[in-house]
C-alpha cells in the first residue's frame, strides 16, 4: 500500500523513517507574470535526519488547466514557475511527488498575486510584539493594509505557511505571503551559525517596483531591509548600523501606535 505523507514543515519529530517531506513557502507574483513556486523534497531517514531527495519530480497546479512541473536539485529544490491568474488575491497551488517506489506527497502553498497598482509594505513577522503592544501593532498594520499591501518576512515561520496564516489569523493581523529571511542550506551544512542573507528578498523588490518600505523592531532585521534597498520603518530606539541601499532610508518611531507609511517622495 503506497504511504502518503504530507507535511507543510521540515521539523519532523517522530514517525515512520522513509517518508517523504514536501516544503513549499508562499510564493509572490504580479497578475498574468511568471510565478515561482519553490518547492523542497527530503526522505527522512531517523528522526530530524532528513536528506535531500535530488532529481525528484514535482508538479504544481493552480485550477484545473494550469500545471507545470520541475525536478529537484542536489539540495532537494526545484523552482517551479506558474503564470500568475490574472485577478489580485491568494490562490492554492497544489504540490505532488511520486518516487520510483510509488511513495507519494502532496502539499498545498499559497501563491499571492500582487496589484500592481498598490504599495508593497514588508514586515518583519518575527518582531510582531505580543500584549498590549501586540494589540498596538494589529491596530497600526490594519490601518496600513487600507493603504498598502502587507507581506511578511520571517525565519520561524516561512517554513509552515498554514501555521504562519493561523498564527496571522489568531492575532488579527491582516492576510498577507510570508516568505523567509534565509534559504535553507543543505541539510549537512544545517548549523545554527550559519545564517547566509537570502538574495531572494532583494530580487522579489526588483520584481515588485511598488515595494519601497519595511516594518522592523528589531536591529538585525531592519538592517537586512536596509540592504536589499527598502527604507525602513524602524519601531523603537535600538541603532541601525547597516550602511542603506541608495535611496533607502530609516525613520525612528517610538511604538508601534505611530507607524505610518510616510507620503511618497515627490518626483525628481
């Protein structure tokens, strides 16, 4: 009997050895433009040890009649690219692996088509403050998401998107993709000190011209905006050391009840 498991993180903590994991952040596109769906297969052998699967075959479908598919890499990735629906909104994107074995996975992402004709603000998921603060902060970003649109930035969570949207949901933020801070290396290469910057944040500003500005509270995030070329909106007094991107600039508020996205810059 062919096994299917399907798993929307790579923490694996107990189970069966064998089985296979699919990966698959959220993935950001502009309407009728290709769209690139990254997507990760590993076999887990024993425990957390979870290799990646190279030459795997995915297939990624959005509806009825759009599917495409890709093969994975020695890492276990393959980019998947889909052409964006036409229509602003989040759109399933359903994720299938079949090996030679007949073992089976399936996922569901989520692939958010951007209007074009509204700002991009990104922020930084994991500096969400929780409490009374937390509170300031739903109510900061509700206001933002009239003007703007939200995506999300995070480590901790861009690897469970379902867990991600709950945790959004739960706290009454507004919807938004949530991609990560940094690609996951090889599964060997997997060591707490390594943290190499994500390239990818910096060409997803170059395919979203109207994301200019970022939402941080924290010092090493903000300064990561800085340096993909977003100008930040930095919550607190801690000091921002990174040398900006050109153009890029920071403004100091105190709480997060004063954040506001500042009017665009008139044009030279």
């Amino acid at each position: 009997m062919k096994r299917m498991c399907a798993f929307l993180t790579a923490a694996m903590l107990g189970g069966c050895g064998g089985e296979l994991i699919l990966t698959a952040p959220d993935a950001v596109g502009l309407p009728g433009e290709p769209a690139v769906t990254v997507v990760r297969v590993q076999r887990r052998e024993i425990w957390r040890y979870a290799p990646p699967a190279e030459g795997a075959a995915v297939t990624a479908r959005i509806g009825p009649d759009m599917l495409r598919s890709g093969r994975t890499d020695s890492s276990g990735y393959a980019a998947v690219a889909l052409p964006a629906p036409r229509q602003p909104g989040r759109n399933e994107v359903k994720i299938s692996h079949q090996d030679l074995w007949g073992d089976e996975a399936t996922a569901v992402a989520f692939l958010y088509v951007m209007d074009p004709d509204r700002p991009v603000l990104a922020v930084d998921m994991d500096s969400l403050p929780t409490g009374k603060a937390g509170g300031e902060a739903v109510g900061a970003l509700a206001c933002l998401a009239e003007e703007a649109q939200i995506l999300y930035v995070s480590q901790e969570k861009a690897g469970d998107p379902h867990g991600a949207h709950a945790k959004l949901d739960a706290a009454g933020l507004p919807d938004g993709p949530v991609i990560p801070w940094i690609k996951s290396s090889r599964w060997k290469d997997a060591l707490p000190w390594r943290k190499d910057s994500m390239p990818s944040l910096a060409a997803l500003r170059g395919r979203l011209p109207r994301m200019s500005w970022a939402v941080a509270a924290e010092d090493d995030e903000a300064e990561e905006f800085l340096r993909s070329g977003l100008s930040v909106l930095a919550v607190g007094s801690f000091a921002v050391r990174a040398v900006p991107a050109e153009g890029a600039r920071v403004v100091h508020v105190k709480s997060w009840s004063e954040v506001k996205l500042p009017p665009p810059e008139p044009s030279p």
